[in-house]
C-alpha cells in the first residue's frame, strides 16, 4: 500500500511537471512553425527507445541521440538543399515509425516485444523514478533560465516571427534550442505517456489557449499541460485504465472547454460590441 501511494505521488509529480513543460514548448514551436518537426522528432524518440531495447543501451540516451539526429537532418536538407520542412520531416516520420516496428519485433521473445511494445507505444506509471523527475526538474529550470535569458528576443518571435528576422533576431538559434528541450523532454518522458501519446501534451494545451489570451499563451499552455497530466494520472489510477492514454484523453477535454470557454466570451464580447454600436 504504501509503494502504491509513493508511485502515485511519483506519477503526479512527473505528468505536472511533463504536462507543464510540453505545454510551454508547444506554444513556442507552434510560434515558430516546427509543429510538424516536432512530431518528427517524436517518432525519432520512438524508434531510439525501440532500439535501446534491441542492443540494452539507456533507453533515455539512445532516444535523445535519434531525435536530434533526425532534427538535424530535416534541418540540413531544408537549408542546405532546400527541400521543403514538411516534406522530409514526413519522409524522416514514417522511416523512424518503420524502424521502431522493426526494433520491436526483433526483440529477443515474444514475452519482451509484447511487453515493451506496450510500454514503449502507450507508456506505463511504472516508468517514473525519481531520477526521471530530476531530470524533468532541471530540464524545467532549464527552460525557464532560457525565456528569461533571451525574453526580448522571444516575445518578439511571439509576436511575428518575420517581423523578429527583420531585426536581426537568429530564428535558426532559437529553433535549434527548443527543438533540442523538446527532444530531451520527449525522450524523458516517453515511457510515462508512450510514442504514440506524447503529442496530446504537446499539442492540445496550445490548441485550448490559443485563442482566449495572446500575450500568456506560453503560461496558459503550461497550466492546462500540467492539469491534464494531473487529472489524467487520478483518473488512470481509480479506475485502472493505461496512464498514457487516459492523460491523452483528458488533455483532449481540456481542448474542448477551452473551444468552447473561447467561443462564450467570443459570443459575449461580439453581442457587447452589437450593443454599443
């Protein structure tokens, strides 16, 4: 009983702390246009963490080193050769999904390929250790020590990115640094949300804040992240349901009363203004 509820606590810690952080850096990739790189760079995470299993090397490490490789060559063909982002980071998508099957399927029994299939595409609450939140801590401290460093330039690309690149801001910089946060915090938290589920985090928050408040989006979409890991972890743990797919599930709700809180105040604000006029 009293492992349970220290997993428990542990579990919480690390979807407020995940919830949080990928709530935040999907604000600022959406910003920037990397969506689609980011999703990218997931997959990479995946088939790294497919092949940790294969050749028992840390799992975390192995994870991190494909998605940065695999960011790096999207980047490399589009400013070097000049193919378009969205299209090589689909290529790169669907070769890392190929080699992650591969990776599992040639694991060394069935017993383990089902089993690390499981965790690995859907993630389990067994995954968090306190290391695990340790390094989701520093990376979070590391994230702010960012903003904060370069506040100025940031809420310029906030603002408009083409407008920034006119005065002399280095988007390829900042794209460089948050998609290597992005990949870290992907490869961390991979096995508590699995492959497949790590983008309700990162992309639900900001689809539910980005159009009830311009300038807090960053904030906003940290809080709705955290929350939805929050109540999805609660809510896997009453009724017992797979912790990856129920924090996506909840971040999908938070999705949808943001819509819809948006489109209320929406409503009120156009019906005041058909009042004043």
């Amino acid at each position: 009983m009293i492992f349970m509820t220290l997993l428990f606590i542990e579990a919480l810690v690390a979807a407020l702390l995940a919830g949080s952080l990928c709530g935040v850096l999907g604000t600022y990739l959406r910003k920037l246009g990397l969506l689609t790189l980011c999703f990218t760079v997931a997959h990479a995470a995946l088939a790294g963490a497919s092949f940790s299993i294969l050749f028992s090397t840390p799992p975390e490490l192995t994870a991190f080193s494909f998605s940065v490789v695999a960011a790096f060559v999207v980047e490399f063909l589009y400013y070097r050769v000049g193919i378009e982002r969205e299209i090589i980071s689909m290529c790169t998508f669907s070769l890392s999904s190929a080699l992650a099957m591969i990776a599992i399927y040639m694991s060394p029994s069935v017993t383990l390929t089902s089993e690390t299939a499981s965790l690995i595409l859907w993630g389990s609450i067994l995954a968090v250790t306190p290391a695990k939140i340790m390094l989701l801590t520093l990376l979070s401290i590391s994230l702010i020590v960012y903003i904060l460093s370069f506040k100025l330039e940031i809420d310029a690309l906030l603002f408009d990115i083409k407008l920034a690149e006119a005065e002399g801001v280095n988007i390829q910089f900042h794209s460089t640094i948050l998609l290597l946060l992005t990949a870290l915090a992907i490869s961390i938290i991979l096995k508590l949300t699995g492959g497949f589920l790590v983008f309700a985090l990162l992309f639900n928050p900001i689809a539910a804040v980005e159009r009830l408040s311009y300038k807090r989006q960053p904030l906003l979409g940290g809080i709705v992240g955290g929350i939805s890991g929050l109540i999805g972890v609660v809510i896997s743990y009453i009724f017992d349901t797979p912790i990856g797919a129920t924090i996506a599930i909840t971040a999908s709700f938070t999705l949808i009363i943001g819509v819809s809180i948006s489109s209320i105040l929406e409503y009120f604000r156009r019906k005041k203004l058909k009042h004043l006029e």
